[in-house]
C-alpha cells in the first residue's frame, strides 16, 4: 500500500465563503451552518481522489490547510470556529471513503496561549471523529509576535501527555506567516529546523519516551547541515551521539528533490521515515525536466538503488502503520 501521510483536506467553495464570514465577523457571532452539502463535499472528495489515483497514492492522512488554520488571527475564536469546522470536514471525507484516508486534527491554537485551550478538540476528534493524529504549530503567533517556547519546554506538555494517552503522533506543522522576511514556505522549513533542535537538546524524551514525533518536509535544514551539529553535540560533550538524538524523531519525505531524499534517508535511516507529498499543493506543478509533477514521489522513492525492498516497503506503508496504530487496527 502507498500512504502519503501527509495530505491536506480539499473542500468544496462553500467552506471558502464560510471562512471569510468568520474573518470578517471576527467570529462574533459565530455563523450558522458551515456543513457542505453532502453533494459538494463528495464533488470535492472525487477530485482529490482522481489526483491520488494519477500517481499511484492508495491513501492519504488528511489534516487541515496549514497556512488557512488561522492561529493568529483575533479572536481565538475565529480559529475555534474555523477548527471544529475544518475537522468535521474531513471526518465526512474519510466516512465517505474509508479505504482511501484517515483523519488527522487541526488544532485550536492561539498566539501565545498555552495549548492546554486545544485539549477539549484534541479530545473530540479523536474519541468522538476517530482520528488517528494531529498537527501542532510551533509558532501560532505567525511570526506577529514574541513565540512561545520551543518544542522541548514544559509549555507543551499538556499536549504531549494527550498524544501519550492517546497512542498517536503529532506532525510538527507551521502555519502561516506574518513576518516580512518569510514566505509561508520558508517558516515550515525554519520552524522544522528549530522543532529539531529545541526537542533534542531537551528532556523531552526522558519525560515522554512513548511520545512519537514526525517532523515533515524532509526535516527542515537539520539532515543536510549535520556535520554543525555532530561538531556542536560533541564540543558540548552531551551522552550518545547527534545521530542517536536524530532518530528519536520521524521525518516525512515532502521535499521535491531526488538528491535531498537520498541524504535524508542516508543520515536518518529507511526506518525513520514516512512517504509524504502534500498532493494537492505546493509541489503540484510540472516539472519541466522529468514531465512529472513534483509530488509525483513515488517513481522518485522507488528509484533510490541503495534501499532494498524491505527498505522501501517501510517508507511507503510500513512506519506509517507504526506510527499511526489507531488507524490500522489488528
């Protein structure tokens, strides 16, 4: 099986028109229905399902938009109301196709508020949506504020000690961004990079070691400035090595480069990453080299001639069946 674990939701043009009435309104009242209709939202579903077929996806895990999750915008409710919705989206789409996606939540967060507001969500998407992880923005300030700490602080715990509870990981995933000296796409990459490091060089794992992390996007900058940081862990004379500290997270193959995948998989290990494409998105666009899209990963990963089969059996459907148990049961 091919699961691409990291795919966004695809939603019918009504759910636009709801989420400019709640930015205009500033969510004050909250508006009425944002359900679409079960006809449009099956219109949309088939859309995204034709995209998978055409490279070869069997499943995809479907969480919100990132850079539409709106956790700066004021007040907290805009993105309480625009969450639940969102959410509720995609919980249809996998009922309506429960062999093609599972669920993934969107959470809450807002600016610098502790995420402690997110665990009443968390909570009802899993128990009562069934979805089998979630998202977490490490800088829900979009880069319009001071951000909360990193990853490896205490501030995150109450998020961490759900996820334990509950046996499912969490996708490290920015949002969007407010700052003028970045795209939105470059603080995922800068926002992966800072995740790594604040979490190993913290006591995260000692605190959480059943935690599961993936960091997508091939990591961030970490795999390919790792002699910096093996230089760094060593000067500093801290246990193990850089690399031991590597692989106690997960890493996502959404990086639409042939070369930067195979470093990737060289540093980290076959064992320690899940095939990813974000198809639609970003990478949905032609390649003038290859003819191909550059989300079309799957030729790219089968490809790589120093992963054997096995190696590849895991990347494309093996640890994202570990990692995500409560969606594969039995």
């Amino acid at each position: 099986m091919i699961i691409d674990s990291h795919a966004h939701v695809v939603m019918p043009p009504s759910m636009m028109h709801y989420l400019v009435e709640v930015i205009a309104a500033h969510a004050n009242p909250t508006l009425g229905n944002p359900e679409p209709s079960e006809e449009a939202l099956r219109t949309a579903t088939e859309g995204l399902i034709k995209q998978m077929d055409e490279v070869g996806t069997e499943m995809q895990f479907l969480s919100p938009r990132p850079y539409m999750q709106m956790h700066s915008i004021k007040p907290a409710k805009v993105t309480a109301s625009w969450t639940r919705a969102v959410n509720n989206v995609i919980a249809r789409q996998v009922k309506m196709f429960p062999d093609r996606f599972r669920g993934v939540a969107g959470l809450p967060q807002f600016r610098e508020t502790s995420p402690e507001n997110c665990l009443e969500e968390l909570d009802r998407c899993v128990n009562e949506l069934g979805f089998i992880g979630c998202l977490l923005n490490p800088d829900p300030t979009e880069g319009d504020a001071l951000p909360p700490p990193g990853l490896g602080d205490p501030f995150w715990y109450p998020v961490y000690e759900r996820l334990v509870k509950y046996d499912i990981p969490v996708l490290v995933h920015s949002a969007s961004c407010c700052h003028p000296r970045e795209t939105y796409t470059l603080k995922f990459i800068n926002e992966n990079s800072i995740a790594v490091i604040s979490l190993l060089e913290s006591d995260v794992f000692k605190d959480f070691p059943k935690l599961k992390i993936v960091i997508p996007h091939g990591g961030g900058a970490i795999p390919y400035q790792m002699g910096r940081f093996r230089a760094w862990h060593h000067r500093r004379n801290m246990p193990g090595t850089f690399d031991d500290r590597l692989r106690q997270l997960y890493y996502d193959t959404c990086n639409y480069s042939k070369e930067a995948l195979e470093l990737l998989l060289k540093v980290v290990g076959p064992d320690n990453v899940l095939f990813a494409t974000e198809r639609p998105g970003t990478g949905s666009v032609r390649d003038p080299k290859t003819g191909k899209d550059y989300d079309d990963l799957k030729p790219v990963i089968e490809s790589i001639d120093f992963l054997s089969a096995e190696d590849k059996r895991k990347v494309f459907e093996g640890n994202a069946k570990k990692l995500y148990a409560r969606g594969f049961p039995g």
